[in-house]
C-alpha cells in the first residue's frame, strides 16, 4: 500500500470550487463542515473571475511560464501580465485566509487538500502565441509538466506553512484526460482535432508531476478523472495513490477496475451527491448509501473495504448557492458515517 494515510473509514471532502467570493466565508465553512475525520481543503472560489477559474489557479503556480488571457482562453506568453499577478493574487489571499481560520482553531485538523490541474488538462487548456492549444507540441507539453513539477513543490511548501503540522493531500483534475488519449479535443479552428497523446508519454507526465509532489511532502496524491471509461490503470500505475470518479458514470468495466484498485490498497473518492439535484432536494442518506453499496457488492468487494471510500459530491460546489453547498457537505458526512455502520456490520 502507498502513502502514509492508511485507509480506516468512510471519510468524506469536496473537489475545491466553492460559490461566492468571499473566501473567509468559504473557508470558515468548509472547515466547519468537514473536521476531522473528514479532509478540510483549500478552496476555490471561480465567482471571483480571472484568475480564480480552475485553470488559472493552476497557472497561478506554474514555474517560468507566464501567461495571459485572450477571448480563446489562457494563452502561454513572453512576460507576465495583469491577469497572472490577478491570480497569484487570489491564491496568495486563499492561502492567508486558510492560515487566519486554521490559526484561530482550538486545534488544527491533521489533514488538508489542495487541487489543481494535472498536465494534460493544463496542455490541453494553456495555447501558444499563434493561439494553438500547446498539447500540439511536444516541447510545450513537456514545459508544462516540468513547470507544473516545480510549481507544486513551491506550492505545498506555501500551504504547509499556513497549515503547521497537517498531512497534506494532492488532487490534480484531468477532466480533458478521455479526450487526450483518444485524440477528440478540436484545433483552434475546429474543423479538425489534435492527434492523440500515447499512454507512454501521459504516463510520463503523470510520473514527473506525482513524484515532485510525494518529494515536495504531499502525503497522498489523487487523480480526479472524470466521465466514463477514465483511465483508472494507469494513473494508478503512473503512482497515484487514488483516483476520484463520479459514480453515475462507472459502468461495470469501470467498477472492475475499482474492485482492483481498492484490492491493490489505493484510496477510491467516489462522487455520489450533486448534479441533477440542483434547484431541488438533496438525496437522503439512505439513498446515497444504496448508490455506493450496490455496485461495490455486485463486484464482490466486502462491506469492511469501505473504508478505501472517500466521498465527494460529483463535481464542484460552485453553481450551487452557499447555503446548499453547505448541505451537500453535511449530507455526505452523513453518508459517511452511515456507511460506516455498514462497514462494521
């Protein structure tokens, strides 16, 4: 079994995006909600704007490589702009906060997440200068990931500091992941798409990023890889110490490949409140639980390996207002400790 973390319980976490834009209100709430044992994370807060969106919270961390907005998105430059000082502001701030909510506890919690992009969602996010997406080229793919290697460890090293003594937890987002492996995601023009990028070479960014951060003190580092048919193996051959997947879009093959992942040890979080429930009312706890234990029985896994769960709602929290992301937090804590009782049975 990897990592430090050894999985003894149903736990629960959100993947990072939060409403609004306050980030006091934000962090005092997430911490509030999930306390230990449930993981507490940085959040991110997308309202906000430039520079607070998933892709330039990452960017905000990447070393040597600037960059800028333009009407197609993020876009690599030659010098540092306004729109990259606006999000190494807003991270900078969300650190601050986190140290000022954890500092005014009685006692801080002993572990904590932060997220970003993977490499392959930020090649296939980031564009060059003649506004091709950078996954094009393999000198710019590989820039990224070895900028993206560095800018973690100077990362973890900035949340350690305002979280004294917590394990820390890496989740890296490869939304666009599918996409790149089969070779979906359209040029600039649209009329054609970019080619595939190898498992060979996916693998070998995901190994630069994942090192770099179990070096850097990352306790576990977590591949959140959503849609159907996500690349389970190899993720967690390239190192990952567990995937995150919503479970509404596993099939059997997929919770084959779960089955053997929580076999092999590793951290499943499984995403089971959220999307579809939106403007009306959250799943009850008996619903949820009947949502994991099913397909976890049907592919034979015993209820005392429920503890390689961590639950998350299955996306992020920011569409929804504050005081039902608040619920959707409460609700899978709930959960939580119902399938616990299961566990134990």
């Amino acid at each position: 079994m990897t990592g430090t973390l050894i999985p003894t319980e149903v736990t629960a976490t959100a993947l990072g995006s939060w409403p609004g834009t306050d980030p006091v209100e934000a962090a005092l709430i997430t911490h509030g909600e999930l306390g230990d044992p449930q993981l507490p994370y940085l959040v991110q807060l997308p309202d906000r704007g430039i520079g607070s969106d998933a892709v330039g919270r990452t960017a905000a961390v990447l070393i040597e490589l600037p960059v800028d907005v333009q009407p197609f998105g993020w876009r690599l430059v030659d010098r540092a702009g306004a729109d990259q000082r606006r999000a190494v502001s807003a991270l900078s701030t969300d650190i601050n906060v986190l140290a000022d909510v954890i500092g005014a506890q009685e006692q801080s919690g002993p572990e904590l997440k932060v997220q970003l992009c993977g490499p392959w969602t930020m090649a296939a996010s980031l564009y060059m200068h003649y506004g091709e997406r950078a996954l094009l080229d393999p000198g710019a793919r590989r820039d990224i990931a070895e900028s993206l290697a560095a800018g973690i460890a100077e990362h973890l090293a900035r949340v350690r500091a305002a979280a004294p003594g917590a394990q820390l937890t890496l989740q890296l987002d490869e939304p666009e992941i599918t996409r790149v492996l089969a070779g979906t995601i359209p040029t600039s023009s649209g009329y054609r798409t970019l080619r595939s990028i190898g498992e060979q070479e996916v693998s070998w960014g995901w190994e630069l990023v994942l090192t770099a951060a179990k070096a850097a003190g990352a306790a576990q580092v977590v591949l959140c890889l959503p849609g159907a048919q996500a690349p389970v193996r190899l993720a967690l051959a390239a190192g990952a110490d567990g995937i995150a997947v919503a479970l509404r879009d596993q099939k059997m093959p997929d919770w084959e490949q779960l089955a053997a992942a929580v076999e092999d040890g590793k951290k499943v979080w499984a995403g089971i409140s959220g999307k579809g429930q939106r403007g009306g009312q959250l799943p009850q706890v008996s619903a949820l639980v009947e949502e994991v234990i099913r397909p976890w029985r049907s592919v034979g896994l015993p209820s005392r390996s429920l503890g390689a769960l961590r639950l998350t709602p299955d996306g992020g929290l920011a569409t929804y207002t504050p005081a039902t992301a608040r619920a959707v937090l409460n609700r899978l804590t709930d959960t939580a400790r119902a399938l616990n009782d299961v566990r134990m049975e």
